[in-house]
C-alpha cells in the first residue's frame, strides 16, 4: 500500500478502529475479487467517517456510488462528505482534492450525469432511485456509460428494501461493493456474495468500554389497564427520575423516541402529550405537516423544538442528535434487528465522555432484555471466531457420505448439481390457473420467481428451463421448529415450483403451497363460468363450499352442501347471497376410471386426488388435459342452473360508483366505543346511507351528523371511508383498541350496492347476485310476506312518548305496542284481529328480550315472536337492520330441542313494564290470566309439539311504505330499482333465510 496513504490516514483526528476499517476496505479494493466486503459497526460508531475517510482522503483518484435505504440519510451523507464530518475532525476542507459530490434522482440523471461524467465523483443516491434509474428504457445508454465509469460501491444497511428489487441491479457494475451494516444475516451474505471469512468488524461490548457508546439499561413501564394515557404517565414518571442523572452526563435537553405500530397510535400518543403541555411531534409517512406532526425527520437544527418523537418506522436511521436517549416502546418491533437499530439511535457518545447511560423503556423488560443479550453474544461470537455464521453453517452436508441406511433400505445422497429436474422429481395433481393479457413472458416471470424466492430466504438449488414454456426450481425452505420456545433449531423442506406459461394462461404449481410470486398475485384467476366446464361430461358434483355476501352480524357467514349430485337440489332461499368458493365431485377418464376432483375459484385451482404422486411426464400431460377441456364448448343445463342460483364473484368493475350502503357493525363493537369526552353510550340513528354524486354520505350518531366521504383505491380493490371530525368524537374505551373508523376501514365492514343495481360490494369483493333476487317464482316471492294493514300503516310511535302516554293498564291507542296489546280490536278491521287471536300474549320487551311480544295460541297451536319498531323513514335499510337483528337474535327459542330456560326474562316477567315518559303497565301478561311460571310451561308444552306452528312476526307501522316498495319490485330492469330497496331486499331475505332455517314462518305487518 502506498506509503502517503497511510501517512495521510495515520495523521487524522479519527477514532483507531475507524482508521483500521479504511486500511482493510483499501486492501479489499487494492484486489479484484468476486465477493463483497462486510464492514460490520454497531450504529454511533462512526461509519459515515469511514465513508469520508476512504472516500475523500484514502482513494480520491476514484469514482464512488454511494447507496443508502433512505431520502433523509442521503442528503446526511451528503453534508458530512461536504462539510460537517471535516469540521467534526478540525479540518481544512479546502486542502481535500477536488470532487464532485451529488445526489442522483431518476428526474434529473442525465443532468446530473452530464455534469460528473469528466470529474472524480462521488454520488449518493437511494435504493429506490437506483432501481427506477437502472430500470428506465429511455436512459439506458448513459446508465450503461455511468456503470462503467463507478469504480466503488458503498452500501448502506442494504437490508432496509427487499433484495429482488435491487440485488440483480448492484451485481450488474461488477465492480468491488462494500457494505455497512450494524446487524448483517443471511440474506446480506446471500444478495451481496458476502466474504464469510475476510471482513471488517468491531463488536458492541468493546464500543461501550472504549466509551464510543453509552451503556444500555433496560427498564419496565408495564402498567394496568394499558392504555395511551396510562403508559404516558408511567413513562414519564420513570423519565423524570433518569432526568437529573442525564442532564449530570451532560445532555443538556434529553430527548425522547416513542415507537407506535401505526399513524393511530402516534396521533394517540402526540394527542396525550400536548395535553401535558409536552414538545412533541409525531413523524409518519401518511400525516402532511403541521404543528405537531410532519412526514420526516426534522433537520438537526428544527429538532431544537421538540423532546418528544414519535414514530412507527422513521426514526430507525437518519437521528445523528447525542441528545437522543431515551425509547419508549409503546408497540414492540417485529424484529429484532429494527429494535438493534432503534437503540443505536440514543447509544452515541461521539466526545467519549466516561460513564453515559441510554435508557429503554417497555411493557416486557425480560422478553426485551432476552433480545439484547443475544444480539450481544451473537456479536461477540463473530469477533472471536472471526467468521461470519448462517443457516448453511449449521445445515451444511458432509460430501464425504455418499450412501446411507435410511428408511428400510441404503440410499445414495442426492447430488442436485447433477439433478436433472425432469426425471428425478414427483409431481401432485394440483394447479393454479391464471389469465393474462399477454404482457407478462415467460423469461421475465422465471426471473420474477428466482427472485421472489430468494426474497423470501428459500434456497434454490437448482433451476431449469424445461422446454419453451415451462420452468422448475428445486429449493429448500428453512424454519425454525415450532416445538422450540426461544432458540433455535432449524427444519427444512425439500420444495418443487412449477410455471408454464401457455398463450394467455399461466399454470403455476408449488409443492409447499407457497403463495405465488407478486406478479402472479395481482393477476384473476380463470373465470367460473370455464371453471365449472371441468365438471362437464360424465361428471357430477357431490360439494359445494358457500360464502355469504350478506354480511349480518346474525347471519351464516360459510356453509358446506353436500348430496349425490348437487345440480339436482331444489333451490333454497338465500342462494342468491351466497357465491360458491369451491366445489367437489366426481369425474371419470376415457377410460372410466374415477376420481375425485377439488376446484376453487377464488384462486383458479384444481386438485385431482391420488393416492400416489406422479413423474414429470404424467403431470405435463395432466396439465395438457386439463387446458382442453377449458377450452372445450360444451353445456349442461343441470349444472348451469345450479350455478346459476348463487352470486358470481365478479372482477372490479372499472370505475365502481357506490349508491349506497349499509354498516355492518356488531353490538359488541358499538359498546366499546364512547361518544364524545364522557364516552357516553353510542346511539346510531341508522345504520344505512344513500350516497350522493361527491361520494358523501350522512350518518347520525347520538343526534350529531357525521358526514363521510367514501372512495375507491382501486390499487388495492377496496373502498376507504373518511370523516374528519369522526375520530374526535366516537373514541375507544380502552384506549389502546383501534378507533370505529379503523375497525370499518380494515375490515371493510360494510355492504354496497353499486351504480346500477348489478353488482354489491361485501367480505372486500364484489359480487353479481343471481337474477332471483326479485323472483316471482313462489317459492322465491318475498310479496308473500307481506300483510299491508291501513291501522298499522298510519302509526309512528312503537311505544309512546309524552304526547302518547299509557292510560287504563295499557298502551295509548296510536302505538304498536297498544295495537299489538289489544290484538288489533277497536281498529275497525275484524281481518286485521283475526291474525292475533292468542289465548295467551306477554310483553317481553327492555331489557334481554326473547321478543317484544309472546303470543301463544293452544287452540290453533301458534307460538309468535312479535317485533315492533316504527320510525320516520319509509324505505330504509337501517330501521329493517335493527328490527331484523332482533327477529334473528333468538331464534333459538323456536326450536323444540332448545334446552335453555331464560331465567332472567321469567324474574321480568313478574315485574309491571315501565318507561320514562310512556308511563307503567302493571301485568306484562295482558291476555290469559296466567303466572309467569304458567306462562313459561304453557311455552313449552306449544313448542315441543312437533305439530305447533312456528311464526315470527315484524310490525314495522309507518317507516315502511309498501305501496313505494312494491312500486320498486314490479320494476323489471334491475338498474332501474332505487338502490336503497335493493338493500332492503337482501335484508328481507336474509331475515326470511335465518327464520325458515329453524322451521318458522316469517310474516311482515306494514
């Protein structure tokens, strides 16, 4: 090495170990190799001036690319190589040779290239940047011209992006790469061809004694009940008691970082310490900048104005600020190596000031500690065996063995370098089906594959190009035992993955079932409507597999059918709601052999079950088969018909406009959130909505409008809903559960109906219903339901109010409950008292109620569960939501098997029924004189005959216009039918679904 080299490095004012890592990287670059060159250094430790050193001072003569994870650590990069590192070290900066050090965009790289092409440069950009430039047809030539003329690479914690996007990108310069990384594992060995046994590194324990880092303590800040303000309060308590001891090291404003899983939690916590009157700002990607929130870090010089700092994943990197040191875990990391970075951030000591302490605090200090101590250890065990350790070191195989006794018989060990794919692996009858448009080559999706599988850490062995169309790739996936508690011992899996690519076809196979790579994912599986041709011809199917696009908190939500031959059942009432996720049965070869055949059409597979897997040769020929036979014109009215009754899951269609919608919110859900600063009881005028032409609609809770904006992304298939002042408003009783608006937004809980009637959004798919929705047949006819009185038509109060108070023991006259209470006498329609006629009627109404009313008819051997509701709307959803639910609650009651006694509705029923402003009713059994007791045995006794009717009644007075609804349904093109009783159909259905299955009869009175 050159002696002026070493005099120049041996002369600056920079730590030992800094200086060392410039000599070994110089020796590295001094020799051509294939591999790369770790330098492993605990964050704080000074790499940014190993990367000034070797730069600026140690090689000048040459050209760098310099590679970081993120935007806000270039432009730091950037400012140390300029400036801020010389002045660090008191020197002159205009004594360093000339070079041209910028920052390269995708936007700007011919300029930027122009401009360096003729100096010594050093260039710092982002992964992403990198990739977007490297990927650019109309820039491919002066890309080429910038590789060639790059004689270094420098990479900064390379494992921050997935290694398919840049892997192949950096390995295409070829030319000597170094990388930094404070927790280097496998897949940085794997990506960057890593040197195992010549690298760089300096351990965390000698970093601490050498006083480069603050020594680490590890407190709790576990509390009961855990919420946002309970773990502030501790946290705080606990930070004033450290406070006086790190103001005594000097730090004059000690600095927090709080971590949070997502922006909720951070505007949470932001929320908690400005009511403190704290200095705080919460840093996420989503949030636009403001008095306490902003997307990035402040600038060294802003961070002046705060104490506290809050984020998910943005403090990491990018913090070079001594007066960090303090974490607050609030949400614990995902891995073990972000939470290694996340302390580098508060460990710098860069004056080397003796006894400094950081401090981190959490819920879990054991399961934290556990985790530190260990990486320690793993560190230490690199310094002192020298070498660099992964999976394959323990895995690795001795070459030495070549035949084995194993498993009844001696074995010879496999070679898979000489492994031909073709003949040597078997196959299961099992594929997946894609459709493209033919954008996606066959070259193109195995190099997708290759990459996306060493994304995700397998190790391929060996791949093939079978023929022009098909590609095999044996590799091996690692896991750890889920038998081990904390260590590790490593299990691994043989695996095959198959792609063929046919025309606009993709057939895709993998032995592990791992899922396919992200090109493949984004695309539709084949259609059902070709699906279900493999079931055409000798072939019958024996099971159906239905989910239900009614998303009711009461309703079934899966169910399985099963018979001899499916297409020959008769058609039941809620099959339009349901859409069929897979179906099995039977099929026979030319040969008339039997099988049993499984397709899905949510993910385009097909199974043929055997009992044996086959070679090579019979699966590419299964395949064959299976492709004509899609391709084949063949009908089967029977299937089609069967198929036919159910809802099609349908692509998104291209520009979806909702009309409305309707809420899918438990009563769970709704109890444990609050309303407004006292949490008060949530009270939901209604849970459905029309949509305006701006995507606005109205939901009033607790007698305040909240108006949201819904909107599509259509990105990722799903609708997103908005409300500014919703969250402020309607908050979590437990403080450290999600917000109402999260919980809709992520499980997309609630239905659609789009523009134009033909297709509903639910379970985050969209559906076309079968064309029975509003059948005529008789069966199917939901008019059949149906009993339009004029008395009950004109009532618009359930129970009473203050204008319509109880007189004489009983309901006022004008109300549902006085309708149902006198059994429709005294309204001057003997047809309408002709329907009651009960020897026995209770009220069962507040409280946990079986039903508002009982009616019990021994003669005619008549049980009915009564439900009333009257409100202002006339074809409203919502009101039919909340009526439906109740109707459905209990239907369990109906069934002659029910064992349950309801102790606490009997205890009720001894009690007058009373309400505040209503009034009192003083015997909850208005007809029959009869105990509760009595009551309860006459029950009974009707409903363990087998021969007693079973009916449940909806009295839904006037917020039901039936004459507007019948209007709607006489409509014969579907897109025409006002979306809000599109709605109500499903909901009738539905309702009409849940009761028949218990064997009752549903019956509406309007």
């Amino acid at each position: 090495m050159a002696k002026n080299f070493l005099k120049a490095i041996s002369t600056l004012n920079i730590w030992d170990h800094q200086r060392e890592a410039v000599t070994k990287i110089s020796e590295y670059i001094q020799v051509s190799k294939d591999k790369s060159y770790l330098v492993k250094m605990p964050t704080g430790t000074g790499k940014t001036g190993v990367f000034a050193t070797l730069t600026r001072i140690a090689h000048p003569e040459k050209n760098y690319l310099i590679v970081t994870p993120s935007t806000s650590l270039k432009f730091q990069i950037i400012e140390e190589l300029k400036d801020r590192f010389w002045s660090k070290i008191q020197l002159d900066v205009t004594k360093l040779k000339d070079q041209r050090i910028e920052s390269l965009l995708p936007s700007d790289f011919i300029k930027t290239f122009a401009d360096i092409k003729k100096e010594k440069f050093i260039v710092v950009t982002t992964i992403q940047a990198l990739q977007s430039i490297a990927t650019n047809p109309n820039i491919s030539s002066e890309y080429q011209e910038f590789k060639n003329l790059v004689d270094c690479i420098v990479f900064d914690e390379g494992h921050k992006e997935p290694a398919y996007t840049w892997g192949e990108t950096i390995r295409s310069f070829k030319k000597p790469t170094i990388l930094f990384s404070a927790t280097p594992y496998r897949n940085d060995y794997k990506v960057f061809n890593i040197d195992k046994e010549n690298f760089f590194s300096i351990n965390h324990n000698y970093s601490v004694s050498q006083q480069f880092l603050r020594e680490l303590e590890i407190k709790s800040v576990d509390v009961k009940p855990f919420t946002t303000n309970t773990f502030v309060n501790k946290l705080l308590t606990e930070i004033q008691k450290v406070e006086p001891l790190l103001i005594g090291q000097g730090i004059k404003s000690p600095k927090v970082i709080i971590r949070c899983e997502n922006a909720e939690d951070i505007k949470k916590i932001v929320t908690s310490l400005v009511k403190l009157k704290k200095r705080v700002i919460g840093i996420h990607e989503n949030f636009t900048n403001s008095k306490n929130y902003a997307k990035q870090i402040p600038t060294l010089l802003e961070q002046s104005k705060y104490d506290f700092y809050i984020h998910q994943y943005k403090l990491i990197e990018g913090i070079d600020n001594p007066e960090f040191c303090i974490v607050g875990i609030y949400s614990d990391f995902k891995s073990t190596r972000l939470l290694i970075q996340q302390i580098g951030r508060i460990l710098r000591n860069p004056k080397k000031l003796a006894n400094q302490k950081a401090f981190l605090f959490c819920r879990d200090e054991k399961k934290l500690r556990d985790e530190w101590q260990k990486y320690l250890k793993y560190d230490e065990l690199l310094t002192n065996k020298k070498k660099l350790f992964d999976i394959t070191d323990i895995l690795r195989v001795n070459k030495d063995v070549e035949t084995l006794y194993f498993s009844g018989t001696f074995r010879e060990l496999v070679d898979v370098n000489n492994l031909n794919l073709k003949d040597s692996i078997l196959f299961q009858k099992k594929i997946n089906i894609y459709l493209q448009d033919g954008t996606l080559k066959f070259d193109q999706l195995c190099s997708f594959l290759i990459e996306e599988w060493e994304s995700r850490d397998y190790h391929v062995l060996k791949s093939q190009i079978i023929s022009p169309d098909i590609f095999l790739i044996l590799y091996i996936k690692y896991e750890n035992s889920p038998l081990v508690k904390s260590g590790v011992f490593i299990e691994q899996t043989l695996a095959i993955t198959f792609l063929k690519v046919k025309g606009n076809y993709i057939y895709y196979y993998d032995s592990m079932q791992s899922s396919p790579m992200r090109q493949l994912e984004n695309l539709k599986p084949i259609s059902r409507e070709n699906l279900v041709k493999l079931f055409k011809d000798k072939r019958s199917v024996s099971k159906v597999f239905l989910m239900n696009t009614d998303i009711g908190g009461n309703n079934i939500r899966n169910k399985e059918l099963q018979a001899g031959a499916m297409e020959y059942t008769a058609p039941g009432l809620s099959d339009y709601s349901y859409f069929p996720a897979r179906i099995e049965g039977n099929i026979s070869d030319s040969k008339g052999n039997y099988a049993k055949r499984y397709v899905g059409f949510q993910n385009g597979r097909i199974t043929d079950f055997t009992n044996t897997r086959i070679d090579f040769e019979d699966f590419s020929a299964w395949i064959e088969l299976i492709h004509q036979e899609l391709h084949i014109k063949t009908t089967n009215n029977k299937l089609d018909g069967f198929m036919g009754r159910f809802s099609e899951k349908v692509d998104a269609p291209s520009n979806p406009k909702p009309t409305s919608i309707l809420l899918d919110i438990d009563t769970e859900i709704i109890y444990r959130h609050g309303y407004g600063d006292d949490k008060d009881e949530l009270i939901v005028e209604d849970y459905c909505a029309l949509i305006n032409t701006n995507n606005e609609f109205v939901i009033e809770i607790n007698n305040e409008e909240f108006v949201f904006t819904i909107n599509y992304e259509s990105k990722v298939e799903k609708f997103i809903l908005y409300c500014s002042d919703f969250n402020d408003k309607i908050v979590p009783i437990n403080e450290s559960e999600q917000t109402l608006l999260s919980y809709l937004n992520g499980n997309q809980s609630f239905r659609l109906v789009l523009d134009g009637n033909q297709h509903v959004y639910a379970h985050k798919n969209f559906f076309k219903p079968s064309l029975n929705i509003t059948s005529k047949k008789q069966n199917l006819d939901i008019n059949q339901l149906f009993n339009p009185y004029n008395s009950i038509s004109k009532i618009s109060s359930e129970k009473g109010n203050i204008k319509l108070k109880i007189s004489s023991n009983l309901w006022h006259k004008n109300t549902l409950f006085g309708l149902i209470a006198r059994q429709g006498n005294g309204y001057q329609d003997k047809a309408l008292a002709d329907e009651f006629n009960f020897e026995y009627l209770l009220c069962d109404d507040l409280g946990s109620e079986i039903g508002d009313f009982i009616g019990l008819d021994t003669i005619n051997k008549r049980v009915v569960f009564i439900h009333a509701k009257a409100k202002k709307s006339k074809l409203s959803a919502s009101n039919f939501t909340e009526i439906c639910g109740q109707a459905t609650k209990n239907l369990d009651f109906l069934t002659p098997y029910y064992q349950r006694t309801p102790s606490q509705n009997i205890k009720k029923w001894k009690e007058p029924w009373a309400l505040k402003d209503v009034g009192q009713v003083t015997n909850r059994i208005i007809t029959g004189n009869a105990t509760s007791q009595q009551f309860w045995r006459k029950y009974i006794e009707l409903i363990s005959d087998p021969t007693t009717s079973r009916e449940v009644w909806l009295i839904v007075g006037n917020m039901f216009d039936y004459n507007s609804f019948q209007k709607e349904l006489r409509k014969s093109d579907i897109s025409k039918i006002k979306s809000e009783a599109i709605q109500l159909i499903y909901l009738i259905r539905s309702t009409w679904n849940s009761v028949s299955q218990v064997g009752a009869k549903l019956k509406i009175y309007c």
